[in-house]
C-alpha cells in the first residue's frame, strides 16, 4: 500500500470563491477540523497577500499540532520573507513557491523569457530553502506549459532545493491520460539525490478534477492537492473527499491508503460549507443530501434486502446520520460539553458557559437537539464574536397599498441606527431598511433558505449572496433562526458587513 499524502487548500484557492470570506477564528475552526479528518498538510493562506491572510496564518501555525502549515509564495523575496514570518511558530512550517511556466503565462501575465523564468526559480527557491526545511515548487499552468521546458523548470527547484514538486493544472485543461502520463514523464526524467514528491492540484473546469487527481496517483504522486466540498476558483478544486473515498473503496485497485478519518467528512464538509456560505448541491457525490436516496422501488427492495445491492458506500463510513444520541432540555452541562468536543470544540469556560446558555434556549424551542443544530449554534456563536454589525430589532407592518413596511434597527458599533422602508413583501422590506441604515446599495445576487434539520421545529437557514457589479465582487452572509424573516436578516447584515468593508459605502 502506498500513502498518500492530503494538502488541503480550503483556505487558499478555496477561498478564491467568488464571495467567501472566512474571518481568522473561522480559519482555526476549519483548520482544527481538517486535522481532525487527517489532513497532512494545510495551505493556511498567502501571507503577503494581505494583513489579514497574514493573521490567519500565523494563528493557524499557533493552534495545530500535527498537521504541516503551508504558505504560499511568488517567486519573490519579501514573499517567502513574509511567509518565514507567518510560519515562524509552527510545529512543521513548509513554504509553497509558484511561478508560471506556461508560454502564455510567461509572455502576457509574468513578461519574462523563459530563460529569465529559469533564473527565477534557481533564485528563489534557493532562497526559501534557506528558511524552511520543507520547500514545494509549483509551476503554474504547468499542463499547458511546453514538455521539456517544464522538466526544466522542474528540475531547477529540485537543485535549488524543493523536495515537493506540485504540477498544477491550473485552468482544468487537462485529462486523466494526458496527465497521468505528465506525472510518468516527470518522475521518470528528473534527477535527485534524494526522495522528491509529487503532488497533483486540479481544477474542475471540464468536470475531471478528480479523475485528473487519481490518474497522478496512479502515475506516481504521492500527494494530492483539493479543498472541502471542491471549492475554489470557477469551477472548483479536486473534491478531496472523492478522491479519500474513491481511494479506500477501490483500494483494490489503487493500492493506495490516506490518514483521512472517513467518519468525519460530513462533518467537515458542513462546517465548511455553513461557514463558506456555499451549499452542497444535493447529487454531489460522497456528501450530497440526495448521495445515499434510493428511489426507485426495484432499487430500494434490492438494498432493503442487502444494502451491497447498490450501495459502494455506506452513510456512516463518511459520517452521515451519526447523531445517534441527540441532546434534549433535560441534557445537563456535562453531556453538553462532552458533545461539544467529540464535535471538535474546544470551549475554554467562557465558550462553554454561553454557548450552553445558547444551547438551553435552543432546547425549549426544540425537542431534540441535533448535531447540526449544535454546529449552527456554533456558527452564530462564532459570528456574532465576529461582527461589526450587530441586527437590533425587526419590526413589520402592512401597508394598506398591499406593500410591506420594515422598522429595522442596526448597532453599527458606534451607535444604534433605525430606518425603515417598505418592500413588496416582508423580506425586501428589511433589506431596504437594511441598505437605508449601512448607505448601501449592493445587488442582492442570491437569496435561498433551508431548513438545518428535518422537522417542523427546524431552524432555518438563509444564504444571502451580495454583488458590486461596479467590481464584478460578491459576498456571502449566512443567518440561522427560528423564524425565517429574523434569519433573512441576519444573513443580510452578514453579507453586507464584508460588502461595507471591501466596497464602502454606495
Ligand atoms: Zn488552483
């Protein structure tokens, strides 16, 4: 059996999502949870990138364990020197250097020769292996860059010293036989005195990012680059819970395992996605709500009768339908708190105490208490640290022309601001007193709302997704609640919060 190693880039290229936006304590809850899932090495950001990312890693490097913390870099001193920084206190720093290689790359975005690309990569690379033990070259559109001059490239950061060689297929161009046989090419040809790495990072613009991540695999790559739930850039990044499924349920086949604790992928593609604001579209394969739905009546007496019938994965291996004990009213501090971990939280007594006192209002709301509803809880707990905004009261009136009226009230954290507007309906009231109060006017690009759990007393769960079409920017916000309208507006105040800081006032 060969291992292969897990690089996570949720936080990077996945964060490259037109409207995500993860704050740093969202990062760590991520961060902690993809170590929980085995993870071998997380992209945490591109420190130079801005003093946020910066924060964000530095914090990520200070709060896990075992995981490896990467950051990424251009080929440029002040990069790798601003990474060093951010990488400072980690227990296993490893820098991530990329330069593109492909002619059109080189010509239009980078204006270099190919010989001064070459220079490049000697210079830099050489430069981080004077800081970090661990260096990984990436050349970018590496799948659209010439066959022999990307050997070269390849080969300039092995003797400057990279021990990781990441070969991006930067734009998804690419297809499991034609890079498949890039990876043979490539391990067959270079030249190295010790044990060099290589890594696959696909993108899903024609559909085959992770067929492209299993044919490298198959082809000699030891390590596989994706993000939660395939977020990224376009059309996504290689799922990473595809390819830990597709390995351990034809292992026959691939000869491969992973350190990737399969029960815990729900898990973690919820957290994500709650906190991405980006839904899981429900035939997505391993963690799609509808991935485990039979229907049709010959298909369902089969699996009745045996579930081998037609099912290759079963729903508990990844972690579906595990609330097998949920909490009640009558669960006490103790059951609570030991609940909590075994989600990963670790509360410090502060946490704990108000998200109990969260969890008790919760409960004398709702009869059974979910994991997903605890992990809801979570994200409002998280978010309201978090904002800037805090939603005041809503208050709704009819108006006799048949139109809504909103009074909605806004602490802006210098003082409390009221307006209100009316709508066509309630929620476009709200949004209008909302925009009134922030001075804004974003495009209200994506409006959709479900339920966090089964049940009539479920909670709801808006997604509000904000544009600037000046800047062709968006923004996601996410609110939970009882009531549908108040968790309308908390996603809008959300949303706008990031829309107010990138974009300012209208
Ligand atoms: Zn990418």
């Amino acid at each position: 059996m060969k291992k292969i190693q897990f690089f996570d880039t949720t936080l990077r290229d996945g964060e490259q999502t037109p409207g995500v936006n993860f704050n740093t304590k969202e990062k760590v809850q991520i961060a902690k949870q993809l170590e929980k899932w085995g993870i071998d090495t997380i992209e945490a950001g591109f420190p130079i990138a801005s003093v946020g990312d910066f924060e964000a890693v530095k914090a990520i490097a200070e709060n896990v364990e075992t995981m490896t913390v990467a950051g990424l870099a251009r080929c440029q001193k002040a990069d790798i020197d601003r990474a060093y920084e951010a990488l400072q206190h980690a227990k296993h720093p490893q820098i991530h250097v990329f330069l593109a290689t492909s002619p059109v790359h080189m010509e239009y975005k980078l204006k270099m020769t190919p010989e001064e690309v070459i220079a490049s990569i000697k210079e830099h690379v050489s430069y981080a292996k004077t800081k970090f033990e661990k260096v990984q070259f990436s050349p970018e559109d590496a799948t659209r860059t010439e066959k022999n001059f990307l050997l070269k490239a390849v080969q300039t950061a092995i003797d400057a010293g990279a021990t990781i060689i990441n070969v991006p297929d930067t734009v998804g161009y690419s297809n499991p036989t034609e890079y498949g046989a890039l990876f043979k090419f490539l391990i067959d040809n270079i030249q190295s005195e010790q044990e060099i790495i290589f890594s696959s990072h696909c993108h899903d613009d024609l559909g085959m990012a992770t067929a492209n991540a299993l044919a490298a695999i198959e082809n000699g790559a030891r390590r596989v680059e994706g993000t939660v739930n395939g977020i990224g850039e376009r059309a996504g990044n290689t799922a990473l819970e595809e390819v830990a499924l597709a390995l351990y349920i034809r292992k026959d086949f691939y000869q491969s395992e992973s350190s990737i604790t399969l029960n815990e992928t729900k898990r973690t593609s919820d957290l994500v996605s709650r906190l991405s604001g980006v839904a899981v579209p429900r035939n997505k394969a391993i963690i799609g709500a509808n991935a485990y739905a039979h229907e049709s009546g010959i298909h369902q007496d089969g699996v009745l009768k045996n579930p081998d019938t037609y099912e290759i994965i079963t729903p508990s291996l990844v972690g579906v339908n595990e609330n097998s004990l949920p909490l009640g009213k009558l669960s006490g501090r103790h059951a609570f708190a030991a609940k909590m971990e075994t989600l990963g939280y670790q509360l410090n007594d502060e946490e704990l105490k108000d998200a109990f006192k969260r969890f008790k209002s919760l409960a004398d709301k709702k009869k059974q208490v979910t994991e997903d509803d605890l992990i809801a809880l979570m994200v409002g707990q998280s978010q309201e640290c978090n904002e800037t905004y805090r939603l005041g009261c809503v208050q709704l009136q009819y108006v006799s022309d048949g139109s809504q009226g909103a009074i909605v009230s806004i602490d802006t954290g210098e003082e409390t601001k009221t307006e209100s507007a009316i709508g066509s309906g309630s929620i476009q009231a709200i949004y209008n007193s909302i925009d009134k109060i922030l001075g804004q006017k974003p495009e209200l690009k994506e409006y959709y709302i479900k339920a966090v759990t089964g049940g009539e007393d479920a909670q709801a769960e808006v997604h509000v997704t904000l544009a600037d079409t000046e800047n062709n920017r968006q923004f996601n916000g996410i609110g939970i609640d009882f009531d549908v309208l108040q968790a309308s507006a908390k996603a809008y105040v959300k949303a706008s919060e990031q829309f107010q800081k990138e974009v300012g006032k209208a």
